[in-house]
C-alpha cells in the first residue's frame, strides 16, 4: 500500500506551465495619438469660437453706430421741422444755410440754421460741420445764442470716423448741395441728411438718411 502524499508533494509532481498576464495600460504611441488628437479638437473648438465672437462683436459695433446715426438724425430733422427764419428781419438774426464741402473726395456738408433749443434759453444759432483729423472726420455741432457773438468752442463730438455727411435742399423738384436763405429769401419745402457710416474694404458702406420739411409759414 502506498503511503498518502500531502496535497503540497501532489502540486510539486505536476509539470510546470507558463502564466500569462493580461496587459491593462497603454503603449506610448497611443498615449501620443490620443493627445494629438485632443488638440486638434480643442483647436477648432477654440478657432470657432474666436470667429464666433469677432463676428458678434461686429455685428454689435454696426449696431452700435446704427443707433448713434438715427438719434443723431432725429434730433436734426426735429430741429429743422422748428427752425426759424425770418426773411424780413433787419439784422438778419436768423439763417437757414448750407454749403458744400469736401474732403479728399468725401462729403462733408456745412449747416447753419436758427431754431430753439432746449440747451439753451431762446433763439439758438446751430451748426453742423464736419471736421477732418488724420484721414477720419467727425461730425460736430455747435450751438450759440441767436442775437450774440459766436463762441470760441469748437462744438461737441457728435459721430466719430463717418465716411460722409451730405445736406441737400429741395429746388424745383431737384437736390441741391448749396443752399442760402439770405439769397433765395425763404426756406426750401424739403431738406434731405445723409450720414455715411464707414465701412472695411470688403464691405459695402451703409446710408442713413432723413427728411426734415420745415414748418415756417405752415399751418401747424
């Protein structure tokens, strides 16, 4: 009878077999992949969004000075609706004038004319004027009691960096730049203002206007 063998003599008579081993990580090649292909992906993540937002901001800014140019052309075309001439006046304390301006090929209309502004207390002399600084122009104003001397001040800022601004009057039913109440002794029946807003090469420039049509000698 043989004698018992223990469980361990049991487990060293068997023949020995390679162990194999599961890999968990990864190789090097496919860590580089992986984080090659993540910047790629935050790349364009970020380069549209970088486009995204110049767009938005140029949309704003056009918006922007889109609103300045119609409150400016609003108050103006109120202001001329009230202006005041009198053809009969000795002193001519009164005025309605445009002249025409130009500046390297831009547009930049003069008008002066008297009408009531809530800035100051009764008659008020106003101008317009445009004003070139190192290729840009501004438009100004300029507001100065009727019946006194004009001030020194050069008027305030009004829209900067404007490609033109254009004052024309009605005459036998045609546009004219060049317009003198003193001469013509009267008003025109329709006065048109143009603003001209700037714009890069490959775009198209963008015009707003208004037409203001003087109250003197109406019925209200």
């Amino acid at each position: 009878m043989k004698p018992r063998l223990s469980e361990r003599e049991r487990m060293r008579g068997l023949p020995s077999c390679p162990q194999t081993r599961e890999s968990g990580g990864f190789t090097l090649l496919e860590v580089l992949l992986a984080v090659g292909m993540t910047a790629i992906v935050v790349t364009a993540l970020y380069s549209s969004f970088f486009l995204s937002r110049k767009a938005v901001d140029a949309v704003d800014d056009s918006l922007l000075r889109l609103q300045e140019c119609r409150s400016v052309l609003d108050v103006l075309k109120r202001e001329i609706e009230s202006s005041v001439y009198d053809p009969a006046g000795s002193r001519n304390y009164t005025v309605l004038k445009i002249d025409d301006r130009d500046f390297y090929g831009k547009e930049g209309s003069q008008l002066v004319f008297t009408s009531f502004s809530p800035l100051l207390p009764g008659l008020s002399k106003i101008a317009y004027t445009v004003e070139e600084n190192e290729g840009r122009l501004t438009l100004k104003k300029k507001i100065d009691p009727a019946y006194g001397q004009s001030s020194e001040t050069k008027g305030i800022d009004l829209i900067e960096n404007i490609g033109a601004f254009t004052v024309e009057a009605k005459y036998n039913d045609k546009w004219v730049k060049t317009w003198d109440s003193g001469v013509a002794k009267g008003v025109p029946e329709e006065i048109r203002i143009s603003v001209q807003i700037s714009a890069k090469k490959e775009e198209s420039p963008l015009v707003i206007s208004e037409v203001a049509r003087p109250r003197i000698g109406k019925t209200l």
